[in-house]
C-alpha cells in the first residue's frame, strides 16, 4: 500500500478512516502516529504530511466518524414518511449502529473523551452536533406543520431530548449485546414519541 500512489484526497481518506480503525482498537492513547502509519500502510512522514498534529488528525477522525454514523442511520430512512413515521425509523436505526458500527461508536467516544486543548478543556462537543441538531429540528417542525408534534415545542430543546435519548439508548445497546435491538428501540420510541406528542 505504501507504494500504490493515491491521489491526495483519497490517502487523506484512507488515513483517516485508519486513525478510526486504531482508536476503536487499541484507544485513543495508544493510537500514536507510528500506530495509525502502521494500519494505513504508510509511512509515519506521509501520514505527518496530511495531518498537521496527531491532535488535528484525532479530531478530523471524529468528525469523519460522525458523519459517517449519520449517514449510514439516513441511509434507511424515508424523506417522504410522516414526521413519526420518520422519526420511529431514524430511532430503530440508530439502535442498529450498536450492532454494526461499534469500530465508529468506539473511536468516536474515545477521541471525544480524550483529545484536550491546552487549558485542558475538551477539543469536540455540542458544537460539533450542530449539523445534527438543524436536521432534527427540521424534522421536529415538519411534524408540527402536520400536527403529529406539540405545537409550540421548542425545536432546540426537542432536538436536544431526542438526540440525548437516542445517545443513551446506543450506549446501553453496546454495553447489553444480548439486549433485543429493535424491541428496544421500539420502546425509547414509544416513550420519546409520546412525550412529544400534539395534545388534542
């Protein structure tokens, strides 16, 4: 691999997606950029030449991993459903990602919870759902218009109390492998969805 010349964006691409593979494998500490040259098939130089610091490549990975777990819940998900509908489906696959995403999930928690700026604080939070949230929100006040959703809800604050379920919900999920994926989600759904429910 070292010898196959890429072109730039896709050995970018390549060395990303393998600081992902070596974080969910071996954490964020152990992941030095020796580690993640290693698993790319690459040099450490050519790896230091597409990453200005092993902190701008952790973080870059992160966001890969994101969008990347966005994505694949989007994937199964119909545009043209009712707002419920649309969201119990968004909810069951979100559950499914503890199953087939955990390399992500796992790289995703680890950088989060250990890249650090100088003063100590964390690198990536709430700002970097922002793309997440508007989406939500989009959903939230699609519903409202068709009168599935509490009138006058707060798009924001539903975004945060579904975004913060579903959350939960795959960090149980990964923690409980036995647990019924579906069966569960269908329940998270139940309960958020009535919650959010518009009163008659």
């Amino acid at each position: 691999m070292a010898g196959r010349r890429l072109p730039p964006d896709q050995r970018r691409a390549q060395i990303v997606q393998a600081t992902i593979e070596a974080v969910a494998a071996r954490g964020f500490a152990a992941s030095s950029l020796e580690v993640i040259a290693a698993r790319a098939g690459v040099s450490k130089a050519l790896v230091a030449h597409y990453a200005s610091s092993r902190d701008a490549l952790m973080a870059e990975a992160a966001r890969t991993a994101l969008v990347q777990l966005r994505s694949q819940v989007a994937q199964g998900l119909d545009a043209e459903a009712d707002a419920v509908t649309f969201l119990r489906a968004a909810i069951r696959g979100a559950a499914r990602l503890a199953r087939t995403h955990e390399r992500e999930l796992a790289a995703l928690e680890q950088i989060v919870a250990g890249l650090r700026d100088e003063d100590g604080g964390p690198v990536l939070g709430i700002a970097d759902m922002e793309e997440t949230f508007e989406g939500q929100e989009g959903v939230f006040a699609r519903g409202q218009r068709e009168g599935v959703i509490r009138a006058g809800a707060d798009l924001r604050t539903l975004a945060l109390v579904y975004e913060g379920a579903v959350e939960a919900m795959v960090s149980h999920l990964r923690a409980h492998p036995e647990a019924n994926t579906d069966a569960f989600a269908e329940g998270v759904a139940d309960v958020l969805l009535t919650g959010i429910a518009a009163r008659s």
